[in-house]
C-alpha cells in the first residue's frame, strides 16, 4: 500500500478519534471551552491593576470582594448583586421546554484594599459558575404564573408534561470573586473592567472548585475526552500533512 494511502488513512483516523471524543465531550455535560477561558489568563488582585498600563488590553481572571449600594433583596434577606432562574417543564416526545428564564443583576464594585473597580454583571456569560440550587418535582406542584404557562405549553404540543424543575443560581454580596473580564484603559491612566469576548465570567467559587464544577457529572470521561479531541486533531494533522508531502514525491 503506498505510503500516501497510509498517511491518509491515518488522517481518517485521527478526525474520527477527534470527532467520537467532541460528541463524548457534549454527552459528559461538562463545560470545556469555559473551564479553558477561566483558567487560560493569569490572576490579578484589583490593587494590582489600579493605575498601571501594563495590564491595558489583556484579559484577565481579577480577584476581589463585593461593594453593592442597591443589592437585590431576595428571600430570607439575602443581598445578591446577581439572580439567575430557569423554570422548565419535560415533555414526553420534546424534551426540557421553558416557561420561564428570569435574569436580574446589579453594578457593583469588584474591591479589595489597594482600590475597586466597576463590574456590571449584566453583560454575563451563562451559566454562573455558582453552585446552582435545583428543585425538582411534578408539573402539578407548579405555582402560577408557571403552572398556567405549563399548562398552555402542554396544550400546544398536546400531551401533558411528566416533569418540573426550577434551577437557581445567585452571587452574593457577601461573596469573594474571580471575574474573568478585559483591562480597558481610560483617560486620565485609569483603568476599567470590561466584558472579553464571550461575556464575563463569574464565579464565587475558588479556582479548582471552579473547574471540578465545570468538569460535569463525569469528570474522568471529561478528562478522557479532551485528551481525545487534542490527540485527534494531531493525528489527523500529522496523517494529512504526511499524505500530502508523499503524494506530491510520488508525483
């Protein structure tokens, strides 16, 4: 067999490997791409980045509390700064449908003792990497407006939903944050906190705390599978980069 059909099967190779460990990678549930854009920068404290322009235009995982003058009150006098809801029914034949996607956010200061900056968690990526608080029930034990909306969903697809869940996540003024943003210069050699391409990301979560949350259920598979999508694409690089070379001798 010559040497090109080998190389190009090997290419083959490498992109089913690659492909077979993506889908593997989706099936796990965990988060790779965001797991990478939290740990990928490095790590700044606020005072660090307060009058300096060597940060200018990176992007960077900046640590720091909260300073809130107008938090959200929610129950149980909690004081949030961000408050995620989804409210979803599970229909037979569909799937998960939504009945309600409330997002509710306040500016705040991200400080610490050598200054603050100002983040406005609005401009989010989804999800918050928070713990997330999930109840799940019967369609029946809805309280309106949810149990209207459900009820209307299942009338328009015509068969009556088999499952609830509500699923909450918040960031608490009480919490210290890792906000994955973009340093922007300002006059005056000031600095300000932007959202990177993709959104902010904010957790209140430490770092490897972090990452085991968006790791998924099944992190070993997780891990397994990210090993399998780089080895793949190098393979089938390799494999095509060879066969091409060994076609192009021959000829």
């Amino acid at each position: 067999m010559p040497l090109w059909t080998v190389l190009g099967l090997v290419a083959v190779a490498g992109a089913a490997v690659a492909l077979l460990s993506a889908l593997t990678l989706r099936a796990a549930g965990g988060s790779f791409r965001t797991g990478r854009r939290l740990a990928g920068p490095p790590e700044a404290r606020v005072g660090t980045l307060i009058g300096s322009s060597e940060a200018a235009g990176r992007t960077l995982r900046v640590a720091g509390r909260i300073r809130c003058r107008d938090p959200l009150h929610a129950d149980g006098g909690e004081r949030l700064v961000a408050y995620h809801r989804d409210v979803e029914v599970r229909l037979p034949r569909i799937g998960w449908r939504s009945l309600e996607r409330l997002r509710e956010a306040r500016s705040f200061e991200l400080w610490d003792h050598d200054g603050s900056l100002t983040v406005d968690p609005s401009t989010v990526a989804e999800p918050l990497i928070t713990i997330p608080s999930i109840w799940r029930g019967a369609p029946t034990e809805l309280k309106e407006p949810h149990a209207s909306a459900a009820r209307m969903l299942a009338e328009r697809h015509g068969e009556a939903a088999v499952e609830a869940r509500a699923t909450t996540r918040t960031i608490n003024v009480t919490d210290r944050l890792l906000v994955l943003a973009r340093v922007a210069d300002r006059p005056g050699g000031l600095v300000a906190l932007e959202p990177p391409e993709g959104g902010y990301l904010i957790t209140n979560l430490a770092l490897d705390d972090a990452m085991r949350l968006l790791g998924g259920r099944h992190r070993r598979l997780t891990a397994a599978a990210v090993a399998g999508v780089g080895a793949g694409s190098i393979l089938a690089m390799v494999g095509l980069v060879g066969a091409l070379v060994a076609a192009a001798v021959r000829a």
